[in-house]
C-alpha cells in the first residue's frame, strides 16, 4: 500500500479493517486529509506481517513503537529530523535494510546494533551530526553496504570492526586521525574487499599543527582492492602520496577527489589512467605547477578525462600540457574556483563549459582560445573592469553567458556581437556598469 501525501478523499473505513498488510509506503509525516499521523502510525502497528516500511519521520513515537513489527525486512527512516535512534530499533532482528540518509539531525546510533544480525544494509549517507558509531558494528557479519564509518578510539569503535565486513558498493572511513598503530589499518583489509566500488578517506581536519607520525603509513595501508572506480581522499596531511596512489595500481579508476591534502608538493601522473573521467583536485596549497609529472609520459594525457576542477589552489602558478603529445580529447567541462596565481589555461580545444570564480583578471584571456564553449560563467573578480577587446568574437557556439559579482566591471562594449547562439545572458551584481551592448 502506498500513501500519497495527501489524500484526496476521507480515508476509507474498510482500509481501517486491514490487519494484513506486507508493505506501506507512507509520506512525511503521515499527513492525511483525515485521521491524524498518530492514527496513522496506530493502523500501521496493527500489521503484524509487515515486510516494508518507508517514512519521513517527525512524530516521536513512530520509531520508540517500531519494535512492535518483529516480521520488518525494510526499514527507510530517511530524510527524518530525529537526533536519537531509538534503543527500541534493535529489537527488530529480522530487519535486513536500514536506509537513515539525509538524517541531517542524527547525532546518536543505537548502542545494541550488533545484535541486529540480519542487517545487510545500513544506509548513513550525509549524517553530518553523526560523530560515533554504533558499537561492535564488525559482530554485523551478514552487513554488506555501509555507506559510512566513523572510526573512534576506544574498543568496539575502531577501524578494526570493518575488518571481518565483506562490504560493497561505497564507503566512506571518518576520523582516521583514530587510527592508533599501523597494524589496525592493515587487518582491516581493504585490498581484499574486491566489491568496494567507491571508497573515501577522510581525517578529521586540515590542521598542520597537528600531524600524526603514522598519517603516510595508515594510508599505505589503506590500500583498496584494484576494481576500484571512485577514490576520495581528504585532509591527509603528507608531502607525498603512498606507493598505490603514486604508481597507479588503481587502473580501473573513473573519478578521483583530493581535497585539502595541503603538504604534497606534487601529484600523481593521473594523466595515465585510461578510464578517469571525473578530476577533483581542492585545497592543495603545496602545489604550484601542473605540468609532465602531472600528465605522465603516455602518448595521450587524460584520455577519457571530461570533468576537471581545480579549487582553492591558492598557490598554483603554472599549468601546461605535453609538447608534442594530445592532453585532454574529450574533456567537456572545466571549473577554477579561488586560483589567485595561475594567469593562464592551457589550450584545450574540446572544452565546452567554462566557470571561473575568484580568480585572477589574467585568467579571463585564455577564454579567447576556447572557441568551443557553450557555457561560460565569470564570477567574483574583483579587479576586472573590463573584458578583453574581442574576447568572445570567435564564440559562435555559445549560448549560455553568465557574469556576476564583478563589482568594478564598467562596460561589455560590443562582446555580444558575433554571438548568434546567445540564448541566455545573465548579468548580476554587477554595480558599476555603465553601458552595455547594442540590442540589449
């Protein structure tokens, strides 16, 4: 049975008499044009035989009666406001799946989750408030999706409970600052759990001042198995990367996120990985040029590359492409954010949208060269006060142009008109202005 959020006819009597359901499907907050979300949550306790149940919950004593439903399979809390998992929920031993996402306001797990045996999947995805998990989560032998793990210090919270875990899919460690001695991030054995599909590796902060010894080595020995596709790493505080990041022993990879890791100097040759299609490079404040080592010494650099941002690169002067040798076939989209030092991009003639924010004037030239772009944006330049004479004259495919927060710009001059693709234009904050091109 599945409920609309509102109904829009009086909830029938003879739906009141079902005693027998296996699934319900509800809506926020249980909200009907009649009978209350209690009377709701009582007619839904009243199935002793179901299987499914998905809700948004904001009624307290929705999960505190959950216990009532020995027979649950499926569980989906998602999107609910509660801050505390009931201790109740345990009770539920033959629940198999258990979706809590976007519980923003989720700060606490219940403590006797390991009795729950049956639990193969345990949805924690974007509990920004969840600090700690469940203890004795690695007695969840059946569990094979985990989206996320905090590790903590003290016994039944360490990283060593995902040891004996064949999980899948995607998962993300938390607060490997924990990590206490090398061998914990060894038994946990990553490379032997061949169905990691996505795996992120955070530490809980970019603070220099405080830099564990074991930082490089807890990441060697982190090392996933070689099928996997996504890799995110953040706020790991090394100068270099351990040997199966700098080697490429993950050839398989599609997308790749390094943020914050602001003592490497370098990167890897990423440029050689045949099947990278997603680049995210943030926060590196160590590295100042991207050129032959970043770009690896194949015959063609960034072969299947179609989405690179460069973000907070506060320190970046310098980025070129391989003399003699194709970077960059199919790359579509690329995005500077906050690249104060770098005045130039390469030429990369298949890039077809472009967004430059907070960074220098000089940078707006190169856009002269891409001749390909449907898309450009501009934002938050402060020293621009005009765009380059003829900047756009040979753009004939663009046709979304978008310009905010520029808050010295005084004229766009004649920069409309070559532009017959031109369908959208969005001018914004733009408070100095003082003319703008014929037609508009």
């Amino acid at each position: 049975m599945s409920f609309p959020s509102k109904l829009e006819t009086s909830w029938n009597e003879d739906i009141r008499k079902v005693r027998s359901l296996r699934s319900c499907i509800g809506a926020s907050c249980f909200t009907f044009t009649y009978g209350s979300s209690k009377e709701h949550l009582l007619f839904v306790l009243q199935q002793k035989s179901l299987r499914v149940w998905q809700f948004s919950n904001e009624v307290d004593d929705a999960e505190r009666s959950l216990s009532y439903l020995k027979h649950l399979r499926y569980l989906n809390l998602s999107k609910s406001e509660f801050s505390v998992l009931c201790e109740s929920i345990t009770r539920l031993l033959n629940l198999q799946t258990l979706k809590l996402d976007d519980c923003v306001c989720l700060k606490k797990l219940p403590n006797g989750m390991k009795h729950m045996k049956k639990l193969t999947y345990l949805g924690l995805t974007n509990c920004r408030e969840l600090t700690r998990m469940s203890k004795g989560m690695g007695q969840l032998t059946c569990l094979q999706s985990l989206s996320c793990f905090i590790v903590g210090k003290d016994d039944g919270y360490q990283i060593s409970e995902l040891k004996g875990l064949n999980l899948r899919g995607k998962l993300c460690i938390k607060d490997l600052d924990n990590v206490r001695n090398l061998e914990e991030a060894k038994n946990v054995n990553l490379i032997g759990k061949q169905n990691l599909h996505s795996l992120s590796l955070v530490w809980q902060s970019n603070d220099m001042s405080h830099v564990s010894e074991y930082v490089e080595y807890v990441l060697d020995d982190l090392q996933p198995h070689s099928n996997l596709k996504v890799l995110h790493i953040s706020n790991y505080r090394c100068s270099k990367f351990p040997t199966w990041i700098q080697d490429l022993l993950l050839q398989d990879l599609v997308e790749i996120s390094l943020g914050c890791c602001g003592r490497c100097e370098s990167l890897p040759p990423l440029g050689k990985l045949r099947f990278l299609k997603v680049l995210a490079i943030t926060g590196m404040g160590g590295v100042k040029y991207l050129g032959n080592e970043f770009h690896g010494d194949s015959e063609i650099s960034f072969p299947s590359l179609t989405k690179f941002s460069l973000e907070q690169m506060f320190d970046l002067e310098d980025w070129r492409t391989m003399d003699g040798r194709e970077s960059y076939p199919h790359l579509r989209k690329l995005r500077i954010f906050c690249c104060p030092n770098l005045v130039e991009l390469p030429i990369i003639p298949s890039i077809t949208s472009l967004h430059i924010e907070r960074s220098t004037a000089m940078l707006i030239e190169s856009v002269r060269n891409l001749t390909s772009l449907s898309s450009l944006v501009i934002e938050d330049i402060n020293e621009l006060s005009v765009l380059p004479d003829g900047l756009l004259q040979n753009h004939k495919m663009l046709k979304l142009l978008h310009t905010s927060r520029l808050p010295n710009l005084k004229e766009l001059t004649n920069q409309l008109d070559n532009l017959c693709a031109l369908k959208d234009f969005h001018l914004e904050y733009c408070d100095k202005l003082e003319s703008l091109p014929d037609g508009l």
